[in-house]
C-alpha cells in the first residue's frame, strides 16, 4: 500500500487537489485561502507547493493531499486513498479486505443501478421486456421515455453523460438484477434502493424495489461517484401498473451512510470548478433546472436534493465562491419557503442575487424557448434588496401612512439582517427616499425590531427554533391576530406595533394586509409551515369572541392589546438593558466599560420615559 500512496503523491499535485475544493490565490511561492475547517474573513490557510503541505495558522490543523480529503471529505484514509488513486489513474489491489468496507459495497450497489436504469432507458425491450416503452411512429420503433426527454429539451450527450435513466414499472427488476451481480437484499436496502414489504412471522422477509416507472437522475457526491437517486414519475407518458396515482411527482433515495440530502448538492462535482472560475454558483430547484442549463452553456449551476437549503450547503459553496443567484419558483409561497434558507446566507456574507425568469417559466423552459439568453440573464441578476423592495413596493400603497408602516417594518427587518453597517445606511437612505421619511427617524425604528431568526445555529435543516416556552408577548400577539381576524379593518391600526410582534404573526399579519382581508389568499401566500397557524388563528377567533361573551367591544379589546404588546416589548428591552448594566457595573474602572455604562442607563431612562407615557395613555383610556 505504501507504493501506491508514494505513486499518488507523485503523480498528484497539491494545488490541484485542494483547488478542487476552495478557491486558492498566489501569495509568493505558496498558496492561501479561506480555512474551510473553520469560520474566518482573512485567509488562515496556507498550502505549499514545494513541500506538498498544507496548514492552517488559524485552527491548527495541517497535513497532505490525503488527510486534507479524509477531512473535507468527512470520510477514513482507505476511501481518501481510492478517490485519490482514481484522480491520479493507479489501481488499487483488490486483495486486501480493508478497502472491502460496507461503504465500498453500497458505493458499487449505488453505480451498478446507475448503470441498469440506463441499460432500460436505451435498450427498453432488452431491460425488462416492457413493451409499453415504445411505440410505432412513422415505421419507427420509437423510446417514449428518450421522446419525453428530448421534447423536454435534452440531447443525447447530456442524457448520457449525466447518466439519466429509466427504472421500469416493475416490482423487482433491479431487485433481481442485483441479485446476480452477487448483492444481498439487505445491502440494497442499505443503499435505499429497495423496500421491506409488510410480511408475517411466518414469512421471509420480502423486497421490493423502491424506484417503478420514473425517469432516474444519479444523485453524485464531490468526486462524482453515484450517492443516491431522484426519480420523475413516468406515469404521465406510460400508464402505471405498480405505483399508486397519487405517489410522489418526484420521489428520492433516502438517506444512507453515502447520501445525506443536507450536504449534497446535484450537480456539484461537475460545477465546483467553474463556480470558482465564475467566482458566482447559480442555484436552481430541480434536476432539469440544471441540465438545460449546463447543456446551454452554464457550467456553475446546482441544485439541493431534496432540502431547502442548508448550513453544510453554504458551508461547501463558501469555499469557492461568496456569490449566489437564486433560479427559484419566487411567487410568495416558493419565496418563503426559501426565506430562512436566503436570510442565513446573508448572515454567512454571502452576496444574494435573484434571477427573475417571465412569470411562470422556470431556467429549465426558459432556455428550452429562448437558447443561449440565460447567460445574460445571469449576470444581469437583481440583488436580493433591490428585489425586496420592487416586492414590498408592489403589494403595499407607499403615500399612504398604513402602507409605509407595512413597507418600513418588512424592509427594515431586512435591512437589520445586513452584516455591513455601510450597506444598511445605504438602504436606510434609498427606504427614506423613497417613503418621504427621514432617515433618523427610520433607524430608530429599526432599533425596535427584534432581530428573530427562523434559524438557530445548531439547527442545519433551518427549521424554526423550538422555545420551551412562550413569551407574555407572544401570547399577547397570538390574540391580536385572532381578533383582528374578526375585525380586519383595524389591520392597519395595528401596523404601528409591526416591529414589536414575534417574527411569525408579523409574515402573517403582513400576508393578511397584502391580501386586502382575503383569508384564503393570505393562506395560500403564507409558507406551509405556517399555513396550520393561521387555521389555528381562525378557530381561535371564535373561541376568544365566545369567551369574551355577547357584549364584548372587540375594537376596544384590539386596541388594548396593541398597547400592551409595545409596554411588554418595552418591559422586555429594559430587563435586558438591566442585565447588560449589572454585568459592565462588575468592571466599572474599565474605561470601556464605564463609557457603556453611561450609554446604558440613559437608554435604559429614555426607554423607562416611553413605558411611563404609555401607562398613562392606558390609565386614561380607563377613566
């Protein structure tokens, strides 16, 4: 084994191992860039030509081409030396057992099914006897699933170099083509290629395979070997004998010891190099969304396999590129469906572009109907607060004082989220410019807003953060949206306490005034998650109206709630406010800490003056 590691090591250089990975810039005889191990803004990371060496000042840690793999890679020494031995075109010795590992049995499963779905894509009577998969056109024998594709758009040489298949409508034809290749039922399952079927005690357990009548697309990790599935369903084209009407349009593998859908990004092994060349990654939603595209000339193009996205996504793109243009579906469900995902790409210093296709195309029929005009499309991208505000703008009156509440409170959630104090004053200026308001004015108002996340940083899927509990505030905002179901018109007075309502009822309460009180389009504009709440809200109106009893001023009611909400999101600024001073008092002779100090108490008074004045306004209210 020692020959083969010496013969990569000579035949392999190090810059071009670690450039196929992170972006590397010239910095005299050696290389630097980014540490990918760990989080930093000045490059840490140092690679030596002459000494084949890597190390990073940052973090500490260091190594060859092959320990630089087996972390990037998250992956032991045996499946680094194979995937170098294959770069640097020597074969390895099949003799010895520990390059026979479990992942080594799923990796050749995963291919040898690439290779079988591509078998019955191309030669359909040979695979499986089907011959639902042709038709007689003209004298022809012609492939219906290779017809379906080319009048999608693809041509031969993309349907075969990215191994697009067919798996056929059948319980267990791979199944048993496995089978003679010498895999056992167990390993396919562990790829997630077949499926236990429901049996008794009595019976053997019995399998069937998991892909029937679907258009197949290898899923490839990094180094381009097949991890993992996603299957079209066919059923649109040739009538389904195994899967049910109402099975998935899209289906894919789950996760296994080589696929994990929140690291893989389709298409990335081929795209890595031209996303550093490009210096810009360009994300899309589908695989078709990338193979148009790539056929049509963008190289550094991907998409997520099934996820949104997520943390390990940005972390792979980050070292190649800072970047990103968005190809989504972005109507107001698609959009926020992305929306966490976007917000902690902002928060990684990524620089956000929107592509913004004609209504209803996605990149896959745009290039189809207009070739060789995404390029330009591309580059001319809209980044991502300029497109904030041609939306915000849209869907709310901005010379009206409702609608400037609207637009104020939405952009300048946004523009909080900017890590660049530079590049929030410019947007501060053009949102005043544009409202008639003055600027100072608009970032004390931004200072009121609770920078909510809908991520935590643990949480890689981007789920909202779970809380063991609620807030009296959030209690508080929950009634207020269920009242002001039962009285929409005061929708607009509650725009005034926009900033002080938890980041949910604030995307709800929004929805609900861009859709003139239309319960059902504010529904349909909200994403799923959030769709459940606002069917709770409705119910909650009826509970709340009936506990409130017959002669109940719910007008008065709503207009009490919004002044408690702005009193308990002063209550809560001035307990943090407090902690903040008790914890700088400990150091008071630091001269830092003394100049917080007084910084503190007088916001902590002004803060105490605006509580009082509300009080008051309540206590008179009363009488």
């Amino acid at each position: 084994m020692s020959d083969n590691i010496q013969q990569i090591k000579e035949r392999l250089n190090i810059i071009d191992v670690i450039s196929g990975y992170l972006r590397l810039q010239k910095a005299g005889v050696n290389y630097k860039g980014l540490c990918p191990f760990h989080n930093e803004k000045t490059p840490s990371f140092m690679v030596s030509p002459s000494r084949q060496t890597w190390h990073c000042f940052g973090c500490g840690e260091g190594g060859d081409i092959f320990t630089f793999v087996e972390k990037i890679e998250n992956i032991e020494f045996v499946e680094a030396l194979k995937i170098l031995a294959e770069k640097a075109g020597i074969e390895l010795a099949r003799g010895d057992p520990k390059l026979r590992s479990e992942k080594d049995r799923i990796y050749e499963i995963c291919e040898k099914a690439a290779q079988f779905f591509s078998l019955t894509l191309n030669n359909a009577n040979d695979a499986n006897g089907d011959m639902r998969m042709t038709r007689i056109a003209n004298g022809v024998n012609e492939n219906l699933i290779l017809d379906y594709l080319h009048k999608r758009g693809l041509n031969d040489k993309t349907i075969e170099e990215w191994r697009v298949g067919y798996a056929p409508d059948s319980w267990d034809s791979l199944l048993l083509f496995l089978n003679k290749k010498g895999y056992r039922e167990q390993e396919i399952e562990k790829a997630g290629l077949v499926i236990q079927a429901p049996s008794s005690k009595l019976q053997a357990p019995r399998y069937h395979d998991r892909f029937r009548n679907r258009l197949m697309f290898p899923i490839f990790d990094a180094s381009g070997r097949v991890v993992a599935f996603s299957g079209r369903t066919m059923a649109d084209v040739i009538p389904s004998k195994t899967e049910k009407a109402d099975s998935g349009k899209y289906i894919n593998s789950p996760e296994t010891i080589l696929f994990t859908k929140s690291r893989i990004l389709y298409g990335f092994d081929r795209a890595k190099h031209d996303i550093r060349k490009a210096d810009r990654a360009v994300l899309v939603e589908g695989q078709m969304d990338v193979l148009l595209p790539w056929q049509d000339g963008i190289k550094n193009i991907i998409a997520t396999s099934g996820t949104s996205l997520t943390e390990d996504h940005l972390t792979i793109l980050k070292r190649l590129t800072s970047n990103l243009v968005l190809a989504f579906d972005m109507d107001d469900a698609g959009f926020r469906a992305t929306k966490r995902g976007i917000d902690m790409a902002l928060n990684t210093g990524f620089n956000i572009s929107v592509l913004s296709l004609e209504s209803g195309k996605d990149p896959a029929d745009f290039v189809k109907e207009s070739p060789g005009e995404l390029a330009g499309r591309i580059n001319s991208a809209e980044p991502i607060m300029s497109y904030y505000f041609r939306q915000v703008f849209g869907r709310f009156d901005g010379e009206k004082m409702e609608g400037k509440k609207f637009i104020a409170a939405a952009l300048l959630s946004e523009i909080k989220k900017i890590p660049s104090a530079i590049e929030r004053s410019s947007w501060i200026r053009e949102l005043g410019l544009k409202l008639q308001v003055a600027e100072r004015d608009l970032q004390d108002e931004m200072e009121n807003i609770t920078a909510e996340a809908g991520w935590t940083p643990g949480d890689k899927t981007m789920a909202p953060s779970t809380k063991p509990s609620r807030t009296r505030r959030e209690i508080l905002s929950e009634r207020l949206l269920a009242l002001l179901l039962k009285e929409p018109g005061l929708i607009g007075e509650a725009a005034k306490i926009l900033p002080f309502l938890p980041q949910r009822d604030l995307e709800i309460l929004t929805a609900l005034a861009s859709s003139k009180d239309n319960f059902s389009s504010a529904r349909t504009a909200l994403t799923a998650d959030l769709r459940p709440v606002l069917d709770f809200l409705y119910l909650a109106a009826d509970y709340e109206t009936e506990k409130m009893g017959s002669g109940a001023n719910i007008v008065s009611e709503i207009g009490a709630l919004i002044l408690e909400i702005e009193k308990e999101n002063y209550r809560e600024a001035l307990a943090k406010i407090n902690q903040a001073i008790k914890r700088h008092e400990l150091n008071f002779n630091n001269a830092e800490s003394g100049k917080n100090l007084e910084t503190l108490t007088k916001e902590f008074q002004n803060i105490s003056n605006k509580l009082n004045n509300l009080s008051k306004k309540q206590d008179e209210k009363k009488i």
